[in-house]
C-alpha cells in the first residue's frame, strides 16, 4: 500500500510539473500581437519623424512634461506627436524587427 501511495504521489508531482510548464507556455495566449500601421506609415518613416523630432529637441520637453511642466502649446503639440509616433512604433513592433 505504500509503494503504491508513493508511486501515485510521484505521479501526481510529474502532473502538477507538466501543467505549470504548459501554464508558462500558454503565457502568450494573451498577446495581441503586432498592431497594424496605418496607410501609407513604415516602421521606417515613424522612426524618421521620431528622429526629427530629437533634433528639433523634443526629448527635453518630453520630460518636462512628465514631470508636470506647463508647456507652450507648440511644444504640447511636439510632445503629443512624440507620444503618438512612439506609441505607434512600440505597438507595431518596430523595435525588435
């Protein structure tokens, strides 16, 4: 009898084992995936305005904004901008393509 209870206990472990590793498999199920560009826009072209925007020097107001920052609304608008292209660049994935 207790051969026995050992042998069901080390099978339930191998259970219990298999179904977490499925469980840690199964953790992109819920991934979305990529999000569509819109027409007309590249992972390229977004990239060159964010990189337009850097020169211009967003960056700083950026973080200014961050931080609470009343801004221009010029420099607002940038920082909307940055945002929305950066938004777009991380939802499409462009980052690890």
């Amino acid at each position: 009898m207790a051969r026995t209870m050992a042998t069901v206990l080390k099978g339930l472990a191998a259970a219990a084992a298999v179904a977490v590793l499925a469980g840690c498999a199964d953790g992109d199920a819920y991934d979305p995936g990529a999000a569509p560009l819109a027409a007309g826009q590249t992972c390229g072209s977004i990239r060159a305005e964010l990189d337009r925007l850097d020169r211009k020097g967003t960056k700083p107001k950026v973080e200014a904004a961050s931080h609470g920052k009343k801004l221009s609304a010029a420099a607002q608008a940038d920082v909307d901008r940055y945002y929305y292209l950066l938004n777009q660049y991380l939802g499409a994935r462009c980052h690890v393509m």
